[in-house]
C-alpha cells in the first residue's frame, strides 16, 4: 500500500505550458534557440495527445481512469486557487500533495480502514512539521463506478467533542454535538471535558463505521495566554495547532476524491474571533471580558468587541511563543489582494466569497472591506458533502 509524496517538480510546469501554449511550427528563418524552443512545445503537443488518447482507452475499457501524479499535484493546487472560501490562496503554488490513492484499497469491496488511519495519523505529523506547518494534501482512493471511495465523518481531522448537558447547555464545543452523539452511539466514551478530541470515523460507503482514537503527539495544541493579563491562564482555554479540513471532496478532471484531507496554518481571527468567541460555540467573551473588569451588562460599553480583540491578540501571542505557524488577518488580507493582482496579471479571475475573506474583526481595516467578488465556482474545486452520520449512507 503506497503512500506517494509529489514534491513540486517541473513536470508540472510543463504539463501547465502544454495546457496553455499553442503548438506548430515556427516557420523559416528563425534562429536556432527558437526551433528547439518549437521542437519542445511539438513534442509536448504531441504527449498531451497521447495521454488524452490513453485516457480515453482507459475510460471506454474501465469507466474511469487514474490519473499521473504532475496532473493530481496541479490539479489540487488549481482547485485550491480555484476555491471561493479561502483567504490563503495566494500561496497556492506551495501546496503539497501526498499520493494516497492505494492505501487501505483491498481486493475484496471493504476496504482497510487501520491503513487509512494510520495515513491520516501521518498526515497530521507531515503537516505540524514541529511547529512550521506545512500546505499539505493527502489524497486518498477516488470514487469509481462500482466503489465509491472512503470518507471520514469528521469535519476535520482533529476536533473536540461537545456534550449536550440535560439543561440544554454545552460542555465543549457546539459544532460537534451531533457528530460526538453519534460517535458515543458507536461506542465512544470521552473525557468529558471542554477540550476532549474526538476520534476519527472512517468509512467506506455501504460498511460499518469504525473508530480510531488519536495519539497524543498527532494533536499539538497550544494554551492560550495573554502578554498583559497574568490571568488570562487561568481561563484554561486552548486550541489545536493548525486546521485540517477533512469533509471536503476534490473534483478533479471528471473524478471525484470523497477523502481528501487539507492542512494549512490558522488565521488568529478564526480562533480568536471566532472558534472561541461566537456565542454559538465556546463563547467565551463574557469570561474575558469579565477578568477585564469590564461592564457586560449594557451593549453600549462595547465589552464585547474589547474582550474580542485582547483574545484575538492572545491567540496570536501564545502560537507566537510556542513556535506555531499563524498570521493575523491584516497580512492575510494583503496576500490575498496581492494574490488578486497576480491573477489579473496572469489573465484570470479570482473567484472569492466576500462573507469568508473579510475577517471576523476589524474587517472595514483590511484591504478586502470595499472590493467586491464573485464565488464564481470553476472547476477543479472543492465542494461540500453531506454528512454520513444523517444521510442514507449509514
């Protein structure tokens, strides 16, 4: 079972010129370079025919077909610049992909799911990197007309639990409680605290579900303090190192890969101004705010946005004192405009959700406040799936 990592290589610069430069003859009396520069681009014509006619073999024979490893690396980084949600994109020539699409895929129709987890355990190491995290994609076996490839039930690879109390209140995190109800159904028993990771579920369509607990040193997280407020500790509020989003399916060339986990570095607003603080999640403004000694019981004293900012500054001070990659939402949006501007540059559009790049505080500050961009879907791309634990394929 081969795990594969495609590094950026030239072939893939050269499968984008073959896409995008014109073939033919140069004519007479051009100079010698010239004729080597047209015998190159004839000659990478005339490989780009031989792999759509290959292509088409292996459809008519099979239904579908495997594609090379330079076309899965260029393809996912064009669907992540391709995506509307993303504020990162400007860096989406450094993404790097693992080839997974052997692993756990066995003979008979179910599939290996220790072989997965332990890819997937692999993936998070790859991408924490002791602290500088990496782009990093891991690709897993696509959907084929007979198979549908294997999915996780988890948003993203590493989340924590939320237990819905009998008062209709929520120990941990509210965007979890229907996948941690459905976990326990499976068997699984937390900590229960505020900060229990959920183990990871992984299917393959129309078998059981089975559960895996995470190791320790695949989930970095850091504590959360403050460089003003000694106090600030005492909250015991934390966060896990870097995002992986998990329940995304990768639409490339006709194919569709359903487990296709993405890991890059957190923007300090979505833990700060937003994991943290939104009041349907762990809400925790009102315990800032109070430590503070701020008035929360009139709007009109702005405690709220006060709180939000000195924890949006924690967040980004404790990932600065333990060595974690993160940026503040100020670089992030001038990446993106620069990223805008290339794309302009090199004739393109830059499809762009505003809702998710201006950022969750002091948005009208950032560069992206008064632009205005259309989520134009375009293919490759990322899309959505519905949940397996609430769908028919359970």
């Amino acid at each position: 079972m081969r795990t594969t990592v495609i590094l950026p290589v030239r072939g893939c610069r050269a499968v984008r010129r073959a896409v995008r430069r014109p073939f033919g003859s140069r004519g007479r009396g051009v100079t010698a370079p010239t004729r080597c520069r047209g015998s190159s681009v004839a000659r990478r014509g005339d490989a780009a025919t031989r792999r759509a006619r290959a292509v088409a073999r292996e459809l008519a024979e099979t239904g579908t077909y495997r594609q090379t490893p330079a076309e899965l690396l260029l393809g996912a980084r064009i669907a992540w610049r391709n995506n509307p949600q993303c504020v990162g994109k400007f860096y989406w020539k450094g993404l790097e992909v693992r080839d997974c699409r052997d692993v756990g895929v066995t003979l008979s129709q179910k599939g290996d799911e220790s072989a997965l987890f332990e890819a997937l355990v692999d993936h998070l190491r790859l991408s924490w990197n002791g602290g500088r995290v990496r782009l990093l994609l891991s690709v897993f076996a696509p959907s084929v007309p007979d198979r549908p490839g294997p999915r996780v039930w988890n948003g993203q690879l590493i989340r924590y639990a939320g237990y819905r109390r009998h008062d209709g209140s929520v120990l941990g995190d509210p965007a979890t409680v229907e996948l941690t109800e459905a976990v326990q159904r499976l068997g699984w028993r937390g900590r229960g605290t505020e900060y229990d990771v959920l183990p990871l579920v992984i299917q393959w369509p129309g078998h059981e579900p089975r559960f895996f607990d995470l190791p320790a040193d695949a989930v970095p997280e850091v504590r959360i303090t403050h460089p003003e407020y000694p106090w600030f500790e005492s909250l015991g509020l934390r966060w896990h190192a870097f995002p992986t989003i998990s329940d995304q399916v990768l639409e490339l060339g006709g194919l569709r890969y359903p487990l296709a986990p993405f890991s890059a570095w957190y923007t300090c607003t979505e833990i700060g101004a937003r994991n943290l603080s939104d009041s349907n999640r762990y809400d925790k403004l009102p315990e800032v705010a109070r430590g503070m000694g701020l008035e929360t019981g009139r709007d009109r004293t702005l405690w709220r946005d006060r709180a939000l900012l000195e924890l949006t500054t924690a967040v980004l001070h404790s990932y600065d004192q333990a060595g974690v990659s993160i940026i503040d939402h100020h670089f992030a949006t001038k990446q993106f405009v620069r990223h805008e501007e290339r794309e302009r540059k090199s004739g393109r559009t830059c499809p762009a959700d505003w809702s998710a790049i201006v950022p969750a505080t002091s948005g009208s500050t950032t560069p992206v406040w008064q632009r205005r961009y259309e989520p134009t879907r375009a293919l490759p791309n990322f899309a959505p799936q519905p949940t397996l634990w609430s769908s028919d394929m359970l």
